[in-house]
C-alpha cells in the first residue's frame, strides 16, 4: 500500500476507534503532528515512512486526562489499541513492534526513552505540536476543561511562590513547555522547536507589560 492509501485507512481508523471529547488531541492534533514527524524525516533524511504514518495518526487513540491518576499508562493503552489497526493494514510484526515503541514512547507522562529514528521523530513532533500559537492554544483549552486557573492574579509569573501548574495555567509554560527544546531527539525538531518557543517567549512578555508585571522566564 501506498503512502497515500496508507494515510487514508490511517485517518478512518482514527475517526473510527478514538474519542471526540478531546479538542487538543483530536484529528487536527493528529493531522499537525503527522506533517511535522514527515517533516523532520525529510530533514533528517531517514525513517521509515508507513512506520511514522502509522504511529503519528494512532499514537492517540486512547486519552486520559492530564489530571488521571492513569494519565502515564494512555500511550501503552494506545499502542495496544493500535495493534488490531495494524494486523488489518498488513503490517509485519516487527513493524507493528515498531510503531508500538514509537506510541509509547512519545509520550512525556510515561517516560520510556525512545530508541528508534521513528520514535524520536514521533516525540519531537508531538512535543512541537504543544509549542508555538497552537501550543498556547491547547494549554488554555487544556486548563479550562479541567478547571485550572489562567495564572495567579497576584503573583502571575512566580516571583515570590512555588510554580504550580496544577493551578496556574500560565506556570504550565515555565514548568514544562518553555523546556522542550532541550528534549528534542532531533537536531531539526530542536530547531523548529527553538523557534516556536520564541513565540512563547513574546506572548509572555506581552503578557508581562498589559499586567505591568514583568516577566523573567
């Protein structure tokens, strides 16, 4: 099968078996992770092409949410669930195997290091993906379904307190996001990721001067 006919069955599978309850990780979170992941491939200039396919578009299929208890088990879960996807495409066990690897190691609750050129490529990209415009946008969607609180009114970028991101939405940047760069498994995800942590950077300094409380992150 054909890269095309692949992404097609691919984006059925996804339509078919994962949750709409998510916006963050729906199928426009899948669809931007997938062309970055082939991005960097291209840049990098290895990978295998169906493996990457695969694991960018069901790397998701199943979603806790960031406050679960279970939160670190969802990418096991997903390559589970990806398995019966994969067996139906035809792929061989080693390459089921493979995109298994990528799907659990991308992700950052459940801290598998990724051993394979797909895997690194998938957790670079789906780390891109929490980065940039889009990255602020799921963060605050992120907190609002789970009830965080945008920052703290009194002491919005933690000078004098404990970050808390459990609480504070905007602390999500400085605990975790504004660190990525610095995991990327890619030297091409860390230079995309370098840059869309820049727009980050001027949000927050934007953000400093309405509030007339700088930031120093």
């Amino acid at each position: 099968m054909d890269l095309t006919g692949l992404t097609d069955h691919l984006e059925k599978a996804f339509a078919r078996l994962a949750g709409d309850d998510d916006a963050s990780h729906d199928i426009h979170h899948i669809r931007r992770v997938k062309s970055v992941a082939l991005e960097i491939a291209d840049m990098e200039g290895q990978a295998d092409r169906s493996v990457l396919l695969a694991a960018a578009y069901l790397h998701d299929l199943v979603n806790l949410p960031k406050n679960s208890p279970d939160r670190a088990k969802a990418s096991t879960l997903s390559a589970d669930a990806a398995v019966p996807v994969l067996q139906e495409l035809g792929f061989e066990e080693e390459r089921i195997e493979a995109v298994r690897h990528a799907i659990i190691a991308h992700s950052f609750s459940a801290n598998v290091a990724p051993t394979t050129v797909e895997a690194k490529i998938l957790q670079d990209a789906d780390r891109i993906d929490a980065l940039g415009a889009i990255g602020m946008a799921r963060t605050f969607l992120i907190a609002g379904k789970i009830g965080t609180t945008l920052f703290d009114g009194a002491d919005p970028f933690a000078t004098e307190r404990p970050l808390d991101d459990r609480r504070f939405a905007i602390d999500h940047f400085a605990v975790k996001l504004l660190k990525l760069p610095e995991t990327m498994q890619t030297a091409s995800g860390r230079a995309i990721a370098e840059r869309r942590t820049e727009t980050i950077r001027n949000f927050l300094k934007a953000l400093g001067e309405e509030l007339q409380q700088p930031c120093n992150w």
